[in-house]
C-alpha cells in the first residue's frame, strides 16, 4: 500500500468518526439553542466554556500534538516501542502536573479571567457573576481532556485513529444529557439549569480520556505517571511545546479574539459567533483535521528518515485533497447558510433574529475555510520537522493582523466583522507559513497544487449557484415545514455534490481520479 493511500485511508477513518462527533455536536447544540436560545445564560456559558476550550487547544491538543507527537514517532522509529512507553510515561507525569496547577489557578482567578476575557460583561452584573460561576464549574475539563490529548497523540503515532477521533462524541452526549436533565427532570435542582450543563461538559472530558483507555492497553501502552525530569527527549518536547503553545491553534486564539470585542456589541452577538463557527468546523473537522492528523505521524517518520522527496509529496498531497474538499464546502456553505441554520437551529428560543445573526458569522467564517484548512496542513509540516520557532513567529503576526482588522471591522459588519477579521487573519497565515516553508525545504509541488486550484476554484463557484437558488425558495422564510425543508436542502446538496464530482471528473481533476481509485480497489477487495 502506497504511503497516500495510508494517509488517506487513516484520514477516512478519522472523517468517518469525526463525522459522528459533529453529528451529535449538532444535536448538542440544537438542545442548548432550544433550552437557551441565545440569551444570557447561552452568552455566559459560551464565555465560560471558551476559556478551558481554548487552554485546550493551546495546550493539550495544539502543544502537545505538534510536539508530543514527532518525538514519540522518532523514538518508536529508531528505538524501541519500550523506550516510547518510558517517554510517554514521562510526559503523562509531566502533563498532570502542568494541568492540576492551571486548573486550580483556573478556579482561583475565574473572576479576572472573566473580565480579561469578556469585559462587557461588567455592565451586567448578573451575566457576569453567572460566567464566573461557569467559568469555575467547568475549568475541571482541561485537566481531563489535557490527558485525553495525551492518549490521542500516542495512538495516532501508533497508527490508530478510530477511538481517538471517536473520544470527542462522549462530550456531546453527556452535555446532551445534561440539558435533557436539567430541563424535564431535575429543572430546579441548580439555581440556574445552565449550572448542571457545566458539570455535563466536565464528565465529558473524563469520559474522552478513559474511552481511550482500552486501546492503550490493546497496545501495550498503558500509561502510569513516571518522573523523569532528565529525560532528554522530554526536555526536547518541553522546547518544542513551548512555541506551540502560541502557534498551533492560532485559529482558535483569533476566535478568542473575537470573543473580547463580541462582548462590547449586542447581547447574542457571542452566541451567533460560536454556533456559525460550529457549521465552520463540521467540514473543517471531517475533512481538513482529519487529513491534517492522519498526515503527521507520517510526515514525522518521513522527517525522521530524512526521506524528504516522499516527505515533500505527503505535504503536496494532504494539501491538494484539503483543497479539493474545502473549496466547494465553502461556496455551499455561502450559498446555503440561510437553509442550514433555519434548519438546524431555529426552534423554541432560537427565533429568526437569532438565525439572521448567525448566519451572517456562516458567511464571514466561510470565506476563510479553505485557510483554517491550509494551515492546518502547513503547521503540520513545520511540526514534522521539529521546527516550532518559525510558526510561532508567523502567528503573532497573524494575530496582530486580525487584532487591527477585528477594530475596523466591527464598526460597519459588527459580530460579521469580527468572523471575517478571523478569516482574513488565517488567509495570512497560510500565506506566510507557505512561504516560509518553501525556503526551508527548497519547493512544495506548487504547480501541481496551482493546476489542482484552477480546476477546482471555478468548478465550486458555478455549484454554489445551485445552493443559492435552493436559498431562494420562499420556504425558508416560514416556520414549520420541516419535512418539506429537509427534502430540498437535502436535494440541493445532493445536486451540488454531483454537479461537482462530474465537473471534476470531466476536467480530469488528478485529485477525483485519486479517490475514484480507491473506490474501485475497495470494490474488488470486497
């Protein structure tokens, strides 16, 4: 089997999975928006949720995937599975350190990282001393979830990606049971039911590590604490962490962002911010992360090998299928954002205001999808490389750009200023990042992926015209009529798809042949 086809392979497995995530994200979120709509409860818990999501992301998944992950590759390449279990224990001993003292400090210092964070909020003294209180319940989840990154890395190095990219489901179902709880069962057991969705979302985070648990064990990876403070590969991981910290998630730094200037504008502005990311991260999720996960480990042993012609067409591939997927998801996400959110969303509390709101974060998000996508790819090369010093420098100055962009912006769009502040932001990233990396290993394929480009660019733009007339029908402005609704949103994806799989099949798009490929190796097989 061809290093691609494992890559997309693994990369299908991992969509596969994180497709099942994302679809009880949206039965998650279709419970919050029903029981809280986008008020102040729904405001509150965003904020409060946003702050140990985002030391997640910096942390747990973002620093230590990009540098847990190629020293753990290297070790299991040129030692030994035994001498990478001793280095995993050692980083686990490392790690529930670091997270318990974040966590208390977390708890300790809620009330200042509120205002830091969302320093609206102190104009109403209730939606802020609820987000204090939030902000405590649920600072837990880091240190949980911290520990199921950990578990995450080490089964992706070891080729295993079913479980882990499954993991995120169990914070959805338990947050979904929770709402369920507090809503019909227990509604005045917390002083405010959003209290008890708090606690969901932590049992989430436990729940997402001890998942993992038995494939560790299937491995022969179970892990215990083990401190080993000269460990030098430890200290290697330290180093390369630390610049990560900053760079690996700067996506999700400019969202912060985002949420700073979001509390100064209109009650649900944050809310309409944080669900038109949720449609955002549905293709992003299924298709650009899971490719960028599936691709590291083998970019890591690439690198590790110094086999840089194989490690130079991995990074050429991974960017030409992420391409290939992110650029029609992106027109029809534009062209049926109306029909999506009215669908998905628009129930009980969450009314039509609430659906023009977001929708409007829909296409502002949207435009940047392919480059949230690119970057991801991209950073994973630098990662690969043990290089965390040249993203870190490229980040800051994404998150200047978006910073200046977000304040002249959220005057004329408002919270659709502050989406496409984060868009632009991540298009610079991936600009500087491409450019960066090309110097560092001499060419990336760029002709090939320009080729792909103009095949696909012009194909995704004439299927968006069939979303957009799907957008037109009067339907949309009228409540009810779900079975009538879902029969044409789900028509026009389907011609969408077709439209785009016969467009690139008649351009002879080398990406179309690729999975087309597969499919038939598939059939043979079965």
């Amino acid at each position: 089997m061809s290093e691609k086809t494992r890559v997309t392979k693994a990369a299908g497995v991992v969509g596969a999975a994180t497709l099942a995530s994302r679809v009880m994200g949206y039965a998650r979120d279709m419970a919050m928006s029903w029981a809280f709509g986008t008020g102040l409860a729904a405001d509150a818990f965003y904020v409060a949720y946003r702050i140990p999501n985002l030391l997640r992301e910096l942390l747990a998944e973002g620093s230590m995937s990009a540098a847990f992950i190629p020293v753990f590759t290297e070790t299991l390449t040129t030692e030994s599975k035994e001498s990478a279990r001793h280095l995993a224990n050692a980083v686990f001993a490392r790690l529930l350190v670091i997270l318990v003292v974040l966590t208390g400090l977390g708890i300790i210092f809620a009330p200042y990282i509120v205002k830091a964070i969302a320093w609206g909020f102190k104009a109403d003294h209730d939606k802020y001393l609820l987000t204090v209180t939030l902000t405590r319940i649920m600072f837990p989840y880091l240190l949980f979830v911290g520990l199921a990154a950990l578990a995450m890395g080490m089964l992706n190095s070891l080729r295993s990606f079913l479980t882990p990219a499954l993991s995120p489901v169990m914070l959805n179902v338990m947050t979904i049971a929770s709402v369920l709880i507090v809503t019909y069962l227990f509604p005045d057991f917390f002083p405010d039911p959003i209290m008890g969705v708090g606690i969901g979302v932590v049992l989430g985070g436990l729940f997402q590590f001890l998942i993992q648990v038995p494939g560790l064990r299937k491995q022969g990876m179970m892990i215990r604490p083990q401190f080993a403070p000269s460990h030098p590969s430890v200290k290697r991981i330290g180093r390369l962490a630390l610049p990560v910290f900053v760079s690996s998630s700067v996506t999700q730094i400019n969202i912060f962002i985002g949420t700073i200037f979001a509390s100064f504008l209109p009650t649900g502005s944050i809310t309409s911010l944080f669900y038109g990311m949720r449609f955002i991260h549905f293709p992003l999720g299924i298709f650009g992360i899971s490719i960028a996960t599936a691709i590291l480990p083998t970019m890591s042993t690439q690198a590790a090998r110094r086999e840089m012609v194989e490690f130079r067409d991995t990074l050429s591939h991974g960017l030409r299928l992420v391409f290939f997927i992110m650029f029609p998801a992106m027109a029809g996400l534009i062209a049926l954002r109306i029909p999506i959110v009215n669908l998905m969303l628009e129930h009980g509390q969450f009314d039509r205001l609430s659906t023009a709101a977001t929708t409007t974060a829909v296409l502002y998000y949207a435009v940047g999808l392919w480059a949230f996508a690119g970057v991801r790819i991209v950073s994973q090369a630098f990662y690969s490389l043990q290089d965390t010093r040249t993203p870190v420098k490229i980040a800051v100055l994404a998150m200047a750009a978006n910073i200046l962009l977000s304040v002249i912006l959220m005057g004329p769009l408002a919270h659709g200023g502050l989406a496409l502040a984060t868009s632009l932001a991540a298009m610079l990233n991936l600009g500087l990042l491409t450019v960066r990396l090309r110097k560092k290993i001499g060419r990336m394929d760029g002709a090939r992926i320009l080729r792909s480009l103009l095949k696909i660019v012009p194909a995704s733009l004439v299927m968006g015209l069939i979303g957009w007339w799907v957008s037109r029908n009067p339907l949309w402005e009228s409540g009810g009529h779900i079975l009538q609704k879902l029969e044409l949103l789900g028509g026009g994806i389907v011609a969408s798809v077709l439209f785009y799989s016969i467009a690139m099949w008649a351009l002879k798009s080398e990406e179309f042949a690729f999975f087309r490929g597969m499919v038939r190796k598939k059939k043979k097989q079965v």
